[in-house]
C-alpha cells in the first residue's frame, strides 16, 4: 500500500438532471479534506461513470442525483462497474432520496446514502472510516 | 442626533449579540437606517406606482385592481395524471396552471429513448409527441387559462405542440396567454439543461421572440429566469445581476435580428426566487424593477411603456426547505411568500411542505395554494399599494441591490456580453463559490437552518410520499413508438426535413415546427434535428 497516498474519489453525476450545486459542494469539499476528487460533469450514463471510475483508478465513487431515477441508475452504475473489474470501488450516493429507497440501494450494492441535511463533514468523516486504499 | 451621533453616543456602547449581521446572501447591513441613507434625488428613485422607474410597481392599482395569479407548478408521471391534478387545482380557486416536464421532455429525448431509462414522469410530465400533449389539456379550454410551461432547449418543439392544440380546439392563437420558460441563457449558467451550444441556443429563443410577436401577440416567450440561477446558490444580487444580464442579452439578439424593441419587449417577463431573508427579497424585486426600467430607456431606447415594466412571476426558494421537521416549511413558504407580494410580483408559486423528499403530495400543494390565498384575502396586505415604500431600511437597501447588480452587470459587458461570460465560466464559478461559502457557513454553524443545524429533534421522516410507479416508463414508451408507428412516415419523415432546411437555413424554426409536431414528429426528433445540425453542448465541467 503506498502509505500516504490521499483517496480518490469520483464524484459524478448519472442521469439527465442539471442540478449539480450539491454534487459541486461535495467535491469541493472533499478536496478541501485532501481527496483527490475527479468530477465528471452532468448528464453521464452508467457505462460513463463506470468507465472513469476505471480509467481514473479511484478508491470510491459518489452519485448525485436529484431527478428521482436512483433506483435504476445507482445500480446501473454499481453493475457497469462490475463488468470492469471495478466492483471493489466504494459506491456511496445522495441526492431527493427517499428513506424507504435506502434498503433496496444498499442491496444494490451502494455503501451509504446522504439525504438532504448531510453536512460536508459528515460525509468526509464518513468516506475516511469507510473507504479503504486500495492497493496501487 | 444624527445617525453618526447616535451610534457613537449610543449604539456602540451597547451590547450585541455575537452573530454576523448579514442577511442569507451574507451582506452585511446597518444596526438602523434613517432619512440620512436615501440620496437627494429619493422622492423620483422611488416614484409612484406605474409609473417610471416602477420602484413601487409596475401598475397604479397594483393588488387592489387585480391579485397576482396563483400559479402552482404541476406536473408528474403520465398526461393524464397530471391534467388530473390541474383539474384539481382549478377546482381549488388557482388561477393559472404551470406545467413541469419530466428530464427526458427538458433535455429532448423520447421516453422511449435509452437515455430516458428511469427518468419518465419522475421530476415532471412526460411529453413526446402531439398525443401526450392532447391528453395533458384534456377539457381545459386554452382561451380561458394562462398556461406557463417549463422548459427550455426543447421548448420551441413544446410551444408548437400547445399552438396544435389549440388550433385543434378551435382557439385562435391570438387569444393564447401564457408564458414558455425559454430562457437558455440560465440554463447554462445554472439549471444545465440543454441540447446544443448558447449561440444556437440563442437563435431558437429569438426565433420564437420574433415568431410570438407575430402570430401569439399575447404569449411571453421567453421568462427571463433567476429563479434557478439561486437555487443553484448565488446569492441575491447575483441572481439578480445574471438575470437582468440574459435578459440584456435576449434584447440585443433581438434588435439584431431587426425587431424593433418595443415590438417585442412587452412581452418579455421575469421569474425571480423568494428566499428566506425578507427584507433583501423585497429589495431585490423593487430594485429588479429600477434597474431594467432603466436599462430599457436607457440602454435600449424603448418608448412604450410596457417595455419598461418588469412583470414578474416569482416562486419561493426550493433550497430553503428542510427534510427535518418539514411542517416548517409551511412558515418558511409563507414569511418568502409575504416577500414576493411586498414586492410585487405579478404570479407567485408557493413550494410544498414535502419537496426536499419526493414530489408534492396534495394535501401539501393544498396547504401551499391555501397559504397565497390566507395573505391575499385574510391578511390585509393587499390594501395598501407597497406599503414597504418609503421606509429607509428597505430603500437602502433597494439602492444598494441595484448599485450592487450594476457592477456585476458592467463586469459581464466587459466579457463582451452574457454569452461571453458563460463561454468564459464566470457566472457559473461565482455562483458555485457563493453556493460552497454558503454551505460552509450551515456546516459551521454561522447561518441558521432551524431543524437542521439547530433545534434538532429525533424524527422518522413520513413514508406517504408521492411515488410514480416504474409502469409510467414502460406506458409512456409504448405510446410513443405506437405513435411513431402508427403515423404517416413519409409525411412526418418531410416535415422534419423542413425543420432541418430551416435550421440550416437560419429561417425562423417556428412555423416548420408547428407543422411537424401536426405530422407526429417527436420532441426527441427534433431535438435530434437540432444536435445534427447546431452540435451537442457538454458539460464543462467545472469545480
């Protein structure tokens, strides 16, 4: 393990909705924590997603999304990834989530969800207990 | 005393409490205003109502001649469910409906398109073709409403559909009221949904200026938005500033395509936000007012007098609301919505008590109309004209709004204009720095999010939300390849071709467009058209 390497974390936005402040927010603060943050913009697919994920070797990935499609497009992300060899990235999300969504995304297979409210802090501490660095 | 006296003698040797003084945009104003904060020339900066700079509102009787329309924002899954809930909210006493589409409508895809997986009817209406737009003013006669229609970079397909219509029920489009949202600029400063770069994007809007001052005299096409530029999280003078900027812009583009400005200008209107602090919301809209009265005399050298006005309809702040305790939310709504009439805004949308979870339900979009309706008819505010007026707090405050927006509005001139800026990603990075400094500020403590980051309570959130079965998807697919399927290829495959040649051409895409929604062509088809033929605009993608 290279030892003091910071974590790399995607932050990407799947689906066609343009509400990104929340997604900025997150990155900005992630990178103010001392993550590596990659952020791919609005609009993705899941193939896209997934795809950077890989190329960008990141540790985990987190999902905005605010249109109300997370049921399908979380696990479309977590399945892409899958199919690349990335399934041991953490995926974690937030967005207009429902709490009784929560159960069946964490079967998908997406670590944590944030719901409106989450603090910036909250998700950094969180993405430090819960995120391992994988082996470069 | 004077004002410098007294908070020498004092003021200073009070105690204060130990906050920031700021309002919610973190502008800091005085412990008091006096007579001694308004310039010489007040009097005339404030005016009277109707008359110019409008300061104190765009018509002499203002409420006491007609209340601003309640308009509340519907639109989900299937045509048919929503134009349920219009008829519901008609029977209610609204007096307007305000349509929202579903993502795949706003960004020009079909539902039966890949990108549209998981989207349909989710965030608003889905609408593809003539079909779904029928079933949508099913037994809503269009001469007897005014409808406003969210949407943007497929709105010239959208306008088109409502014109079909309405021709199918009779209504001439001389008689159309209503208002398109149209306003591309904010889309890439802001709400970010678009299919082809800002000058194209430009060219469609003004296409539709020129087309609606022809044959829709009554329809405003294009509702020059701030709304979403706040929620994105500027702050007030910013929204503000970019707003009266795009719409700078859309006057120069329309002057240079050869309309004369006061052809066009009257119907052009304003959407602005209502945040939570009251008073630079009421600044800001009487300050909205000054400032583009100005601007079109001015800068523009309008005449008509309805070119000066800015009407404006306004929706209170989505972004305030809270998961935690949302009956909250009912007071956040109404202390915005007091704002947005202290302002004097001309249509008004109260959000939901349940927003920030899923889409509203309807005893909670009952509860938001009702809130409208208990300050316009129980609280006696609607009896005096601007009775903020006058008051040294707010016309300081209103003058430094303005003075403030100047600058960001001669900042976006020196770019070269709105369209040089966006290119440029200065509005975009300002917003997004106010957005994080704000967040900051909730994480830290130094604003108060009352149930959020104060006052905190153990809660369960409610589990009764508004949920739009996945069945919408599949339905709504179907019906439009049975729509495609079942209609005259060749005719549909001709009149997107004149779509085509007219895009190409730089002829005005309104009238090809009429006539190739009447073929059942599709919003994703020609939206396809528009990606062919102008490119696909992508997201810069900065932090």
């Amino acid at each position: 393990m290279a030892v003091g390497r910071p974590l790399r974390i995607l932050v990407a936005k799947p689906g066609l909705d343009g509400h990104d402040r929340g997604a900025k927010i997150i990155a900005r603060a992630l990178r103010d924590a001392g993550f590596e943050v990659i952020y791919t913009g609005l609009h993705q697919t899941p193939e896209m997603v997934a795809e950077a994920a890989v190329q960008e070797d990141v540790d985990a990935v987190g999902l905005s999304i605010l249109s109300g499609a997370h049921l399908t497009l979380f696990p479309a992300v977590v399945e892409e990834l899958r199919q690349r060899g990335g399934g041991d990235k953490v995926v974690f999300g937030g967005g207009i989530i429902p709490d009784e969504d929560v159960p069946a995304l964490a079967r998908a297979g997406v670590a944590r969800v944030f719901t409106p409210g989450a603090s910036t802090q909250e998700i950094v501490d969180w993405i430090r207990a819960n995120v391992p660095r994988r082996a470069a | 005393m004077t004002r410098r006296e007294w908070l020498e003698k004092r003021y200073r040797s009070e105690k204060e409490r130990d906050v920031r003084f700021s309002t919610v945009s973190d502008m800091e104003v005085e412990p008091l205003y006096t007579a001694e904060d308004l310039p010489p020339d007040a009097a005339e900066r404030i005016g009277v109502p109707g008359e110019f700079p409008y300061t104190r509102g765009v018509y002499p009787s203002m409420y006491r001649g007609r209340l601003w329309t309640m308009r509340q924002f519907a639109g989900f899954a299937t045509p048919e469910d929503t134009n349920e809930r219009f008829h519901f909210l008609l029977k209610q006493g609204q007096t307007g409906l305000s349509t929202a589409f579903d993502m795949p409508t706003l960004m020009g895809y079909d539902a039966d398109h890949p990108r549209a997986l998981g989207e349909v009817g989710r965030e608003g209406v889905a609408v593809s073709s003539l079909a779904d737009m029928r079933a949508l003013f099913k037994d809503v006669r269009l001469d007897r409403v005014t409808t406003s229609m969210t949407v943007n970079c497929s709105a010239s397909a959208l306008l088109a559909m409502y014109l079909a219509v309405a021709e199918e029920q009779g209504v001439p489009w001389t008689q159309l009221g209503g208002t398109i949202q149209n306003d591309m600029l904010k889309e890439f400063i802001a709400q970010k949904e678009w299919i082809c770069p800002p000058e194209p994007s430009l060219r469609i809007v003004v296409d539709m200026i020129e087309f609606c001052a022809r044959e829709v005299p009554r329809w405003h096409p294009v509702s020059i938005s701030g709304y979403h530029i706040r929620e994105a999280g500027s702050t007030a003078v910013q929204e503000l500033a970019f707003t009266l900027a795009d719409g700078i812009a859309y006057v120069e583009a329309a002057v240079k395509r050869g309309l004369a400005v006061d052809d066009f200008a009257p119907r052009l209107s304003f959407f602005f936000n209502l945040h939570n602090d009251f008073l630079e919301e009421v600044a800001k809209l009487r300050a909205a007012r000054r400032l583009w009265a100005t601007i079109m005399r001015e800068r523009f050298g309008a005449r008509d007098p309805r070119s000066l006005r800015l009407r404006t309809h306004a929706q209170t702040a989505g972004c305030s609301l809270t998961a935690q305790q949302p009956l909250n939310n009912i007071v956040r709504v109404t202390v915005q919505a007091l704002a947005g009439i202290l302002g004097g805004v001309q249509s008004l949308h109260t959000n939901s008590l349940d927003e920030t979870l899923a889409l509203p339900s309807e005893q909670a979009v009952m509860v938001a109309l009702r809130t409208q309706q208990i300050l316009a008819e129980e609280s006696g505010v609607t009896n005096v004209i601007d009775p903020l007026g006058g008051s040294w707090a707010i016309e300081a405050l209103t003058d430094r709004m303005e003075r403030d927006a100047r600058e960001y509005i001669d900042r976006i001139d020196g770019f070269g204009g709105m369209v040089k800026a966006i290119d440029a990603g200065y509005p975009q990075r300002e917003i997004a720095d106010a957005a994080y400094a704000y967040q900051q500020q909730i994480d830290r403590g130094e604003k108060a999010v009352v149930g959020m980051n104060r006052y905190q309570v153990p809660e369960e959130r409610p589990t009764d939300l508004l949920r739009v079965p996945l069945e919408v998807e599949q339905r709504q697919a179907d019906r439009v390849r049975r729509v495609k399927r079942e209609r005259d290829g060749a005719a549909a495959r001709a009149a997107l071709q004149r779509v085509r040649a007219a895009a190409e051409s730089g002829e005005n895409l309104m009238p090809p467009l009429v006539a190739a929604v009447k073929a059942m062509c599709t919003v994703g088809e020609i939206a396809d058209v528009y990606r062919e033929v102008f490119g696909q605009y992508r997201d810069p993608a900065w932090l």
